[in-house]
C-alpha cells in the first residue's frame, strides 16, 4: 500500500527517462542524430569524448556549428554542450554568412521529443495520495490485494506447512486455489465495479476461506 507504488513510480520514471532520453554515453556511431524536428547532431567518440562535432541547424539563422571536442549533459528536456575549439556559421542575408571562432561556447538545445513524465498509472500511488485525492476504489483496490495475499500465504501454511502435506495433489490444489483468485481480482479490477461491491467480495473471500481452514483442520 506505501511501498510498492513508490517503487513501481521510480521504475515509471525510470523507464520514462530511457524512452525520452538520449543516452549519448552508449552511442557508438552518431549517424545524424536528431535532437529536434530542427536541430541534427554528428560527432566522432573516442575513448568516451566527443571529438569533431558537428550541429545542424535546419531553420535557423545559425547553418551549423563545428567543435574539435565537447561535452554533452542532458537536464530534463535540455540537451548542454559544452564546445571547445570550433567554428560557427550563421547566415546574415541570402549569399552572406559571417564566420565566428571561439575557444569555448556553451549551447542549450531544446528537446522537443522529451514528453514530461505524466503520472497517471493508479500503481504508482500509494495509500495516503488514495486518500487525498479521495479515490476510495483504488484503496479497496489495494485492501482487496492484500487480503488475497494474506489468504494464499493462510492457505498455503494451514494446508502444507502445518500438516506437511507437501504431495502433488495438495500442491495442485494450493496452485488452482491461489491462481483463481488472482484471475477474479484482476477481472473484478476491470470491470471498475463500485467499492461497496468490493468491501462485500473481501467480505466473502475471508468468509470461505475461514470455512475452508475450519473444514480442513477438523478433517486431519
């Protein structure tokens, strides 16, 4: 309920950042890569530096921009270089360009293919945002969760660990009882049924499964 969201969110994140980002430390070959709809990056890697960098500029005053070396950091949706050595041509008038040096030049670019994390997977929230944003099915959701884990462990120590019924059939048993109720949970999930509905199925899963345990401990 706490927990396991906070972890599937960093995970969410995570896995935001890998799909948004571009991890220049594991580009081997640049090929043109395309920062923007407007913007294209080329460089060699040696030994982990970027070596002759080259940035084009698709509709921008600035045609292109050549470095003998940088550095390139990523900050959310910016991509900073820091160039050293190099050269930048910008287009004064139509048939005009101006030409200018530098030793070191720093360029932020915008990357707009970088999508803000959204978090709109109910998974990543825990207990205590349910409750501020008053989302009581999804509380009943992780109360249901975790009753049916409490149940499976039950059932599994009344009926093999207590008795040491390890055979195949109780086995099968444990496997068909537990498998079914994580398959209704998660049908029941989907089917986005009222939490009254919900608190009566955990009402009824711990009924049964109180009559279960009785019925089978007076049977050993």
């Amino acid at each position: 309920m706490y927990l396991s969201p906070i972890i599937y969110k960093e995970y969410k994140i995570k896995e935001h950042e890998i799909r948004n980002k571009i991890d220049f430390e594991k580009v081997i070959v640049s090929n043109f890569i395309e920062i923007n709809e407007n913007t294209f990056l080329d460089f060699k890697k040696i030994n982990q530096k970027y070596k002759e960098v080259f940035i084009k500029f698709k509709n921008e005053k600035d045609n292109f921009i050549y470095a003998e070396e940088a550095t390139i950091d990523q900050d959310s949706n910016k991509i900073i270089f820091k160039l050293i050595n190099g050269f930048r041509i910008t287009e004064i008038e139509k048939n005009k360009i101006e030409k200018l040096e530098f030793k070191n030049y720093k360029l932020d670019i915008i990357n707009n293919k970088f999508k803000t994390y959204d978090n709109f997977d109910k998974n990543t929230l825990n207990i205590f945002d349910d409750i501020r944003n008053k989302d009581y099915l999804n509380i009943v959701h992780k109360i249901t969760d975790t009753v049916i884990v409490i149940t499976i462990i039950l059932f599994f120590y009344f009926y093999n660990i207590k008795f040491y019924r390890f055979n195949f059939n109780y086995l099968i048993l444990f496997l068909f009882f537990s498998s079914t109720i994580l398959v209704l949970n998660q049908i029941i999930k989907n089917l986005e049924i009222n939490y009254f509905l919900n608190i009566f199925i955990i009402l009824s899963i711990f009924f049964i499964s109180s009559i279960y345990f009785f019925i089978g401990k007076k049977n050993v």
